[in-house]
C-alpha cells in the first residue's frame, strides 16, 4: 500500500493546523445542522444570534493559535478545504469589523 506524505499530514491555515482545522470543520458542520431540517426547533424558528466557547487546549492558545479565527471562517461556511489562505485574514478582519458572520446560503 502507497502512502503519500499528504496521507498522514493535512496542511492547514496557520500558524497551528492542529488548533485550526478542528474547529473549523466543527463549525462548518454546525452550519451545516442549523441549516438543515432535523436540527430540532419548533417550526418557523430561525436563528437569530450564537455564541461559540472554547476549551481546553484550544481555549488556553486560541488567539495565538488561530482557533478563534477558524472558528469564524467555520461559522461564515469555510471549511480547510474550501478556505483561500491569502483571504482567511480579511474575512476574519470584516467578520469582527461587523460583529457580523452572513455565511451563504443562510439567511441573515
């Protein structure tokens, strides 16, 4: 069986994948379930504001880790796949300028 160095390592934004690409794709797939129709509300309820914690080691190097920011991009519908790096700082940039995460597809 062939193993590329791409099996075993994923590059993600930094400056620490490890606290990066978790949280996004967490927040990615949370998106994902408040957008979809077995996510249980009653009906005609929308989402109007969220809050997102973090814990342990995420918590403790957040900021200086990135884990914040991939937390945003997660929320705005970008996933590590799917993220432009040289873009990642400027819609993290307006997403605290605005107070504000308007993700596609979703209704805000």
């Amino acid at each position: 069986m062939f193993l590329s160095v791409f099996d075993l390592f994923k590059i993600g934004i930094g400056p620490s994948s490890s606290h990066t690409m978790g949280p996004m794709t967490a927040a990615a797939r949370f998106l994902d379930e408040v957008a979809g129709n077995d996510w249980p509300r009653p009906a005609g309820v929308k989402v109007d504001r969220l809050g997102a914690s973090l814990h342990g080691s995420l918590a403790y190097t957040g900021i200086g880790h990135g884990s914040d920011r991939a937390v945003m991009l997660g929320l705005a519908g970008l996933t590590p796949q799917t993220v432009d790096p040289d873009q990642a700082d400027g819609i993290a940039g307006r997403i605290n300028a605005e107070k504000r995460i308007s993700p596609p597809g979703h209704p805000s």
